[in-house]
C-alpha cells in the first residue's frame, strides 16, 4: 500500500513535524490494527514489541509512553501483545 495514502493513526501537534520515526510507527499501527481484526495474537505480539523496541532505539521515550497506553487500551488487544509489550518495555 502506498504510504503517501496511507491514514495517519498518529496525531501530533501543530508545531510538531512528521518524520520518518512517525511514518514507521503509522505503518506499524496499520498493521497492529489488521492483525486485531485478524485475531492473530502471535503477530500482534511481535507488531507491538516492534513498536516498542523502535520508540526505544529512537529515544523518542514520550512517544514510547503514548504507544504503550494506546495499544493496551485497545478494544480487542491480545492479552499475550500486552503481556509481551510490557515484559520488554521493563527489562
């Protein structure tokens, strides 16, 4: 799917620019969603752990704290996505 037309699930505020950090996440996010509907928690497991490491290695820690509440709020998560997302979020 082409990204330029891809939604964007992330808001960000208006002195804020989009990068290529927040492209990856959207891409992500686009994914996490699919494999939801999919109920496919392997995958949602490793999308959201993927979400995690790459806010991390980024130091984009703000962001990190938001992916995490906003992926365990979801309707539907996976409890093995949440369980995996926060065993690497603490280590």
């Amino acid at each position: 799917q082409d990204l330029c037309n891809m939604d964007r699930l992330i808001e960000i505020a208006d002195d804020e620019m989009w990068t290529e950090f927040l492209e990856e996440i959207n891409k992500l996010l686009h994914e996490e969603k699919a494999a939801r509907h999919e109920n496919d928690a392997v995958k949602l497991s490793e999308i959201c752990r993927r979400i995690v490491q790459l806010s991390f290695d980024n130091k984009e820690y703000k962001y990190l704290r938001e992916f995490i509440i906003l992926l365990v709020k979801r309707r539907g998560q996976a409890k093995k996505a949440i369980t995996d997302m926060i065993q690497l979020a603490i280590t």
